[in-house]
C-alpha cells in the first residue's frame, strides 16, 4: 500500500521564479492538504482540496494556489519566490470522513524541502 | 486564531517516564492528534483522541479533557529513538459546517532522549 508521495525531495530556486509541487495521495484517499514548516516551527495550514476544489484555505497570499486532478494528485504553486518561502513543505492526504467520531487522521508526505535563495 | 501551546524543549533519561504538556484554546474542537517527527522527516500519527479521558498505545498514551482545553502526551520506557520533535494539533469543525476540517498545530517540543 502506497504511502503519500512526494516530488521532488529538494528545490533551489531564486527569489522571484516559480516552483511547483508534487503530491500523490495515499491509496484510497481522496483529500489533500498542503502545509508549509519553516524550520523550528509547527506545519501551517496552506490549503485542502477535495472533487478537484480548494475547500479551505489558511492565511497564504494569492501567490500559493494549487490543484488536485481526478486521480486525486494535487500540485502547489508558488509564484514571485520570496526568501521566507524557503521551507519544508507538506502534502497530508486523507479521507473525507462519513460517520462521526472518525479520526479524520491525514497521512502526511516526506515533504520537499524548498530553499529559495 | 488558535493558541496551541506546548513547551520548546524537553530532555529525559532512557527508560524514564516523560510528559508532554499542550494547551489550546479554539471553538468548534472536533479532534486532538500527537504527531512524532524526526528531524527532516514527515510528521508520523502517534494519537487521537476526541473524547475526554486516556487513549493508551503500547509505549505511547494521550489524555485530553476539552473541558479544560488541555492534552497530554505520556511517553514510557523511553528509548534513545524517541528523541524526536512531537506535535499537538487541534481539528476544528468549521465554522461553514463542513466536516473538512484543518489541523492547527503547536510549534512543536523537541525532545531528546539522553542514555
């Protein structure tokens, strides 16, 4: 059973270019969340996507936009690189639960690591 | 926002007993989760606990009471291998109803195990 994955495991950009992320779910998962972790810090919430729509959205200029395809893969977008994009970013999938009292428990990627310089 | 507090560092010997503390104050709480994350590794799922009281796992338990907006994460027999950064991260209902809830988490406790 394949776990969540993503591509590619490290990034070097410059400041001002544009990068694009990779995520695959994990088998059977039809949601996707991306987080970004600056170093020492917890994950924040960037945005989900389920049916192929962004749902919801943390506090991330517009310069963050994303996409999921029908096999549920997403991608993250970042536009107008900044240094403090520089982070490990996650992809957590998981399923849109249908009973309550489900964990809701999201499977996160080993993340890319993007270094903007 | 949310307020997810956990200590920064903490430091035990191998085979002790340690507790990691972690407040929050939100609306619309629908779920508590500890997460173990190694250094320059994903977040691994340890625990949920929705529920008031004590979920155990082996080596690994987790009590919460919403009551007072509080969890913790107990760890025994510590190993040299649990050395790792553990996240609190709170699930809310959101406000729209939706039951595609975000997890808020806390800045982490990077605890080291020494022998």
């Amino acid at each position: 059973d394949a776990g969540v994955t993503q591509s590619p495991t490290h990034l070097i950009k410059t400041r001002g270019q544009q990068v694009t992320l990779r995520c695959s779910p994990k088998s059977g998962h039809d949601t996707v969340s991306w987080y970004q972790q600056a170093l020492g810090q917890g994950p924040q919430f960037i945005f989900q996507y389920y049916e192929e729509e962004e749902r919801q959205r943390g506090n991330f200029p517009d310069r963050f936009s994303g996409h999921q395809f029908p096999n549920y893969s997403s991608e993250l977008n970042v536009n107008a690189l900044l240094l403090g994009d520089s982070a490990l970013y996650l992809c957590a999938s998981s399923l849109l639960p249908g009973l309550a009292g489900d964990s809701y428990e999201q499977y996160f990627g080993p993340g890319t690591r993007l270094t903007v310089t | 926002g949310q307020n997810i507090d956990q200590p920064t560092e903490m430091t035990a010997t191998e085979g002790a007993i340690v507790q990691i503390n972690c407040t929050y104050q939100t609306s619309g709480f629908n779920g508590l989760f500890w997460y173990q994350q190694h250094a320059g590794e994903a977040p691994t799922f340890l625990s949920y606990n929705v529920l008031d009281g004590l979920e155990e796992k082996g080596r690994f338990s987790s009590f919460l009471s919403r009551s007072k907006g509080y969890s913790y994460l107990l760890l025994k027999e510590l190993q040299m291998k649990d050395s790792a950064s553990y996240l609190c991260a709170v699930k809310r209902r959101e406000d729209r109803g939706s039951t595609l809830g975000r997890l808020y988490f806390g800045r982490g406790t990077q605890l080291t195990v020494w022998p």
